[in-house]
C-alpha cells in the first residue's frame, strides 16, 4: 500500500487553476441542452469525453459528430472513451476503437477508463499509451484508475484519476505520498453525491490533495444501479462559477 498524505485543514495551495473535466454525458440526442452548455464561452474545462457506445461504435454517429465539432469550435479538447476492463480488453480491438474515435470524431486523445493500478499491468498500459501516441503523437492521455495506482503508471500518461467514487468516501481520502512529487495538473478527480453545501470542502480536498481537473456532481450510482456522470449536476451553474473566480480559502 502506498504511503498516504494530507495537507492540514486551513493550508492553501497557489497558483493551481483548477478545471472540469466531464467524464462524459448521456448521448447528445438523449441530452443535447447539457451537450450544448459544455460549448458556452468560459466554461473552465480541461476536457470532455465523448462516449458514444461504449466507445465510438460501429458507424459514426450524426449527433455525436454536432456535438463533438461544437466543442472542437470552442476550443475545448475532445477525448474518446476507451475501456481496458481492467487489462482484459484485447489490444487489437483497443486499438480499433481508438482509429474510430479518430477518423470520426478527431477527438484530441484518450481517456483509458477502467485501467489497471497494479505494477504487473503497467508493461501492457505502456504498449496501449505508446501505440496511441503513435497513431496520433498529440494526443492527450488520461488514465481513469479510480484509485491510486503504482507510482510508474505517471511516466506514461498525461493525467491520472486517482479518485472516482462517492463524497462519502472522497471527504476521508487520502493522497499517497508519491503524487507530491508531480504538479497538480497531472491529477484528476470524480466525486458523485456531493451535496450543494458541500461543494467549497470538496473544492479544498481537492486542492489540499493536488488534483487541478475535477468533476464533481450531486448525482449518485444508486447503489452501483447507475451512471452518476449521465447527466449534469444541478449545481452546475454554481460550481462553474466558484472554479471560474476561484474559491476563497
């Protein structure tokens, strides 16, 4: 087990541009208001994930395609789903997946979403990230672990989400010791069933613990019965406006 750290209550951390990213909306033709709000001027996002079925599907998908240009035209980085399953997904059907996402949709990178965290898995991780890089070298990588994984898995990748899960558990966690040495904009974070008077200490958490991209909704996963990242928050016009201005310590 890594070694675990926090920062004491009242400590600030500056210069940290915190920043959302969305792990990724119900379809566009099922939700295309929160599709098109992502798209408003000043919106502090780090990234979207376009998730079309679960991956890019088997055609290119007309909405998925409005949606995905909105965002490119606002300057907002697109990246396509991709699912290890943990290390059993095949890689030839990885790497398909990936081609789709950027033959379709140009999506600017990836995020790897239920990745492996164990040292044994990072030689097969490291292939997936060197081959996506090499099929599109700008492309932006993101790990979604969920948890802390080995301290190696942060030489292959550009960012790592190191907590997904409930307030629940995320206002007791804990950031293992080896992520002080890396800036916080390698570090990201999913919180579900965040109540609204909660969002300013689930902001601090984040901060205290070095995570600058976060995504945090009052939706939950009733009991692992759903997605809490379908929909948008309904605090979402509150909480982009304390990331955008900033939160007072």
């Amino acid at each position: 087990m890594p070694h675990l750290t926090s920062t004491p209550a009242g400590a600030t951390s500056t210069g940290l541009r915190t920043a959302l990213g969305v792990p990724g909306f119900a379809h566009p033709l099922v939700a295309p208001a929160q599709w098109a709000a992502l798209a408003r001027p000043g919106t502090p996002l780090d990234w979207v994930v376009l998730n079309v079925a679960a991956g890019p599907g088997t055609r290119p998908d007309p909405h998925c395609l409005e949606a995905a240009g909105r965002l490119r035209g606002a300057g907002v980085r697109v990246l396509g789903h991709l699912d290890l399953a943990y290390g059993a997904r095949a890689f030839g059907d990885l790497l398909s997946d990936a081609h789709r996402h950027l033959d379709w949709y140009r999506v600017d990178g990836f995020l790897l979403d239920r990745c492996p965290a164990e040292r044994t898995a990072l030689p097969d991780v490291r292939r997936a990230v060197t081959t996506l890089r090499a099929i599109s070298d700008s492309a932006h990588i993101v790990l979604g672990h969920g948890s802390h994984p080995h301290p190696g898995y942060a030489e292959n990748a550009d960012q790592l989400v190191t907590f997904r899960g409930p307030w629940s558990g995320y206002r007791w966690s804990q950031a293992a010791e080896w992520t002080a040495d890396y800036p916080p904009d390698r570090f990201c974070h999913f919180v579900h069933g965040v109540p609204r008077g909660h969002l300013d200490e689930a902001l601090r958490i984040a901060r205290w613990q070095g995570a600058a991209t976060i995504y945090f909704t009052d939706r939950t996963d009733r009991g692992g019965r759903a997605d809490p990242w379908e929909t948008m928050p309904g605090y979402w016009d509150d909480i982009v406006s304390r990331i955008g201005t900033g939160v007072s310590e």
